[in-house]
C-alpha cells in the first residue's frame, strides 16, 4: 500500500479538501486512536492558525512522510504515546506488515529520540501522509 502511494502523481491534486474537519473525519473513518485525534487536531489548529488556511494547505501537502516540527519535542510525543499506546503499538505491528521492515528499521533516521517518541513520530508520519492523500 505505501509503495504504491509513493509512487502516485500528485500533480493534479486540489488542496481544498484539506481542512482540519476533513481531517478530524478521515482520521476517524480510519479509526485512530480518540486521544491521538484531538492531539493531532489541536497541534493543526495551531498551524493554521500561524500560517492562514491557504499556506497550512501547501505545507500539509508538502509534508510527504515527515512529521511536523511540533513533534521534534519529546515531551510531546511521549504524552502522546502515553495517552494512545496500544493504538500506537497496534499500528507499529501494522506498518511493519505493510513495509516489510521491523519499525526500529523504518524510523533509523528518528534513532536519537526515546523509544516512544520515535514510535509516535514514524506512526503519525505515515498515517497522516495517508490521511492526507486519501483527501486530495
């Protein structure tokens, strides 16, 4: 499933659809964790609220399989893990299945973080870059 994302033309896409309802619902069709959501949802609103509606839209769009910048603060993600790990676990075994890489190897470039941080980052990296194509 990743790879065949990865490879998708983009070019034609319209960012419109990217708004925070959007959002919130497809990251709720596609059954992330409620904590997670609001987590997510509050550190977006944050962003639009820095950037304008139109320039959150080219940066989300833009964000490919990176995680935002917000999440570079351990505190952070380690909360976040608290407060959603056994979605967060449930989707490490996921993604491990899908990539074909133990979690430890797709998230090598997040090495210098703690361990929870690392496994919130790599999840939210993927899911939301899917979130986001899904929307366009």
């Amino acid at each position: 499933m990743i790879k065949e994302i990865l490879w998708m033309d983009t070019t034609n896409y319209s960012l419109q659809n990217l708004t925070l309802s959007n959002l919130e619902k497809k990251m709720k069709e596609e059954h992330f964790d409620n904590n997670l959501i609001k987590d997510l949802i509050k550190i977006l609103e944050q962003r639009i609220d820095k950037l304008g509606e139109k320039e959150f839209q080219n940066w989300l769009y833009h964000l490919d399989f990176k995680c935002p910048e917000e999440f570079q603060d351990e505190s952070v993600t380690i909360k976040m893990y608290e407060n959603s790990s056994s979605w967060i676990e449930e989707e490490i075994v996921k993604l491990e299945k899908e990539i074909k890489l133990s979690w430890e190897e797709q998230s090598e470039d997040l090495e210098e973080f703690h361990i929870k941080a690392r496994k919130v980052q790599l999840v939210i990296r993927h899911r939301l870059y899917e979130v986001v194509l899904a929307l366009l």
